[in-house]
C-alpha cells in the first residue's frame, strides 16, 4: 500500500485531515458528472454532503471509498498512525484491502446478507481482515440495541433493525472513516430519526470521521458542515 510517512511531525501538532479531496474530477464519456471537487473532512468530523437528484453524490461516495473511478483528482486518507494512503497509487487489490482496514460503508439499502445471521453480518469485517472477535460482535449488538438479536436472520428484521445491523458491521472494525449513503432513505421519520441518533452517537464513541450523502434536511441538520455538490464542483 502506497504511504507517506509523516511521523517526524511534533506530537503536539494537530492531525492532518482524515480525508483530503483535491479537484475531483468524474465522467461518463463526454458528460461529466462532476468536476474540481476540493473538501476536507477533519479527525471525527461529521460531515453532510447534499444536492440535486443525479449530481454524483452517490458516485462521488463510491469514489472515497475507492469503489468507482474517477478520471481528475487526488483523494488521500491519513490514518491516525500518521500515514497517508493515495488512492491513486493502489491498484483494485491493494484498494480493497485498504478499505477492509479503515473504511465503513452504511448503505441505503442495508446490502446485509440473507443466509447469515445477525451476529455473523456484523461480523464480516473482522472476518475479513483475518480476525475472530466474538466479544466485540456482542458488544456493538449491544450498543446498537439488537444484543438479544444476534441468531435472527435478517428477514426477520425490521427496515430500521437491519439499518443497525449495518450500522454495527460498518464500525466494528473500528474504521477511521465512515461512509453513508441515504441510510435513512427506507425508513420512516420516527425510525429515521432514531437510526440518525445511533449512527451520531456510534460515530462519535469510535473516533470516527463521517461523511453522509443525504436528501434529507433534518439528516443534514445534525452535521458539524453541510457542503453542496454541484455540476461544477463543492460549495459549502
């Protein structure tokens, strides 16, 4: 994985930015999506990312994550060691890994896996990264309010009760930086609400940074910044 090392910094010195977006640019042949996207997203920063319906917001969040291509730009993480990982340098495998490592993804959709059960969803990231933690299944179950619903199957489940199975999967291995696409969209407003109060407060305990993609004003409302996605790039 391609790094710079940045331990020479002094201790005291404030921590680079966990996110770094620098003049992104993506498009589909001659039609571009979107274009000279500059943010940052600070250590644990929540921060909402909002717009028109078909601006990218969706396929710009696919983009952080190292999932989709873009073809102007830099996108760099810097993990709490110090290190910075340009996403530009890793080929498809070396992505995957990374984001196995630091990424957490919330979709709207739950994208749980019907034929395990609730403790074995929330387990797959440890599983991927080689670990066994059955503990610490246990206690996010516990911290999302699903501790007694670890041997149901997911189509046992309510829409918001699956939201915080994905909830749980996407912090679980501690991630530095968490993704969320509508996680809200499928739910209704009290179920909303309640699901944004636990993805906030789940956030904040693990030290996570957060970037959510939202149609949602009242979402949007919880944020430490509200940025714009336009055609021609962030306002905010």
């Amino acid at each position: 994985m391609a790094t710079t090392d940045i331990n020479t910094a002094s201790d005291t010195a404030p921590r680079p930015a966990t996110l770094s977006v620098r003049q992104l640019g993506k498009h589909y042949g001659s039609t571009p999506v979107f274009a000279r996207v500059d943010f940052s997203v600070a250590p644990g920063e929540f921060v909402a990312i909002v717009g028109d319906s078909g601006v990218g917001k969706s396929t710009l969040l696919n983009c952080l994550a190292g999932l989709d291509a873009w073809d102007e730009g830099d996108i760099a993480y810097a993990a709490a060691d110090g290190s910075i990982t340009r996403l530009a340098e890793l080929d498809d495998t070396a992505r995957a890994l990374w984001r196995r490592a630091h990424v957490g993804f919330v979709f709207q959709a739950f994208h749980v896996l019907p034929h395990l059960d609730v403790a074995q969803n929330v387990a797959l990231p440890l599983m991927l990264l080689g670990q066994t933690d059955p503990a610490r299944v246990e206690r996010m179950l516990d911290a999302v309010g699903l501790g007694t619903l670890g041997n149901r199957l997911p189509q046992q489940l309510s829409g918001g009760q699956l939201q915080r199975v994905a909830i749980a999967r996407a912090l679980v291995h501690r991630p530095g930086l968490l993704l969320a696409d509508e996680p809200t969209g499928n739910l209704d407003p009290t179920t909303a609400a309640l699901v944004m109060d636990l993805l906030l407060a789940q956030t904040r305990e693990h030290g996570a940074s957060l970037v959510l993609v939202t149609h949602s004003d009242t979402a949007a409302a919880r944020a430490d910044r509200v940025l714009r996605l336009t055609a021609s790039g962030m306002v905010g």
